[in-house]
C-alpha cells in the first residue's frame, strides 16, 4: 500500500550479477512498461498462433530463439536498417556480459536417506547408493532437478510439480541390487522400467545357461549404461546375441568397440589373414578300415 518493494533473494542475486538497476512498474499499469507489453502480444500473435507443441521445455525455448533471430532481418517501418543491424550498434555500447551465465536456480540444501533418497519441494529424489546419509546440496531448475555432494554432481531428474512423489533413477540401485541380486524382480527403483527387448532375451538366456550367476552377470550388463549411453548398449547386446556370444564380457567388449570405433576380436569373419582350419566329420568307416587293416611284414 506505501509502494515499498521487497525484492526476491534469486532476483537480487540476479541483478548484482549483470550489473543491472531494476525499476518496477505498478500492477496493472500496462503504460508502465508500454514496450514490453507489446512485444508479449507480438510474441503471442506471431509465434504462438495456433499453439506449438514441444515434447521439452529444451525445445520450446530452441524453437523460440530461432524464430527471435529470423525476426532480427526484419525491417521495421520508418527505419533504413534491420533489426539485427541496430543491434549490433547497440551492443557496441553496451558492458560485455559475464563470463558465467547467471545459473537462475533455487538452493536448497539436504541430507541422503537410507533409502538413497533427497527431498526437495515435498518430493524425493533418488541418488546413488554410495551416498547414504550424506549432506548434499540441491539445485531446482524449472524442469529439472540437479543434486550434488561436494564440488561434483551425483544425479538429476526432471523436476516434479506433484506431493509426494517418489523420482527414482534405476541406475542408482544397481551396485546395490547386484549384491542382493535375488530383489531384481522386486525393487522398487526397477518397476516400471522399459528396456528394449533385446535386453529380455539376454537375460533369458543368461539365466538359462548360468542361474543365479546369470542373473547377476545381467545386472552387470545394465551398469554400464553407468558409462555408456543406452542406444550404444542396445547395440552391443544386439551384437552379442547375433554373434551366440552370451556373457558379460563379451557385451562390454562390443560397446567398446563402438565407442573406440575399432573392430571386435569376437568375429572372426572380419580377420581374412588368420588361418582357417576345417574340422570333418568323423566317419565310422575310418575306425573299421583300421579293424581289418592287415598286419605288415616286418
């Protein structure tokens, strides 16, 4: 009612960052701020007439930018230069921005459940099992979620509007369920969890020829997508099953490969100079020829 303003902490933080002085207009006051309410509506006119539809807030905001940019070879009515040109003088008197972007974020600070979980904002995130009951510090982004501990990040999420929900990373539970490989089937973290089916028919047969040890080589297999992202996995495990070559190593050996862009030593069509050795049939002619061969005189 006095017209005092009391700014946000991230806003504040924002303006000593680029160095910038705010001025506020009043609410409902469009004359306040005649220039950028009109660019809104030519936004909204221009670029969201009908309403685009984007599967990430990535994309929206890429989408944007390029449409902002073709706008820059416009020429507005009344001036002999684009927009683009007026630009760069502009720039030419500016302050060049920051080195570091300003990381617009809300900080928030946690401890790692035993259950390898963070709570930020009513919802929990999971993190690797290798930092239980540790402090941690949390970053909340409008569509993601980035948790740390120390000077490196452990894990991130998309970002969660409900309550209580449960945003579980499978990855995280691995070494963990490698151990007690009997909860495969039964962790939580794991439910849901949609793998192509090349994935289904390795475990199969790995479990049909090794049992439990097959299971836990399974487990194996899925930890190097800890490494390796999961259509170059997909490939070495279609490779592995073409090739008959059911093992653990044999699937780390192939993604490898596709990561060193080298050929694999499990295929020996790909190796012209190695020798070839033809193995026949045995006949059991050969051993009756042997039976009635006749003694040589000495």
């Amino acid at each position: 009612p006095d017209g005092t303003r009391k700014r946000a902490t991230l806003f504040s933080g924002f303006l000593s960052h680029y160095l910038i002085r705010d001025r506020y207009g009043r609410p409902g006051k469009g004359n306040d701020k005649g220039s950028v309410e009109g660019l809104v509506g030519y936004v909204r006119r221009n670029f969201m007439v009908p309403i685009p539809h984007f599967a990430s807030w990535d994309e929206f905001n890429l989408w944007l930018e390029e449409q902002c940019r073709k706008r820059q070879g416009d020429r507005l009515r009344g001036e002999s230069e684009t927009i683009g040109e007026r630009l760069l003088r502009d720039l030419v008197a500016m302050r060049p921005l920051p080195a570091s972007p300003f990381d617009a974020c809300d900080h928030a600070s946690g401890r790692v459940t035993s259950q390898a979980l963070v709570r930020y904002r009513t919802n929990d995130y999971s993190v690797p099992v290798a930092y239980g009951h540790q402090d941690v510090w949390i970053r909340g982004y409008v569509g993601e979620v980035v948790i740390g501990c120390g000077g490196g990040i452990i894990a991130r999420h998309p970002r969660s509007y409900e309550r209580e929900e449960v945003v579980f990373d499978p990855l995280h539970y691995l070494p963990l369920i490698e151990q007690k490989i009997n909860a495969l089937d039964q962790a939580a973290p794991l439910q849901g969890w949609e793998l192509p089916e090349a994935f289904t028919t390795l475990r199969r047969l790995m479990e049909a020829r090794m049992g439990k040890q097959g299971r836990r080589a399974y487990v194996q297999v899925l930890r190097l997508m800890e490494s390796f992202d999961l259509a170059d996995l997909h490939a070495a495990v279609k490779q592995a099953l073409h090739l008959g070559a059911i093992s653990f190593d044999a699937v780390k050996h192939l993604v490898l490969c596709r990561a060193e862009r080298r050929p694999p030593k499990l295929d020996l069509d790909i190796y012209p100079y190695l020798p070839r050795a033809t193995v026949e049939k045995t006949s059991a002619k050969a051993y009756m020829r042997l039976l009635d061969r006749k003694e040589e005189p000495a």
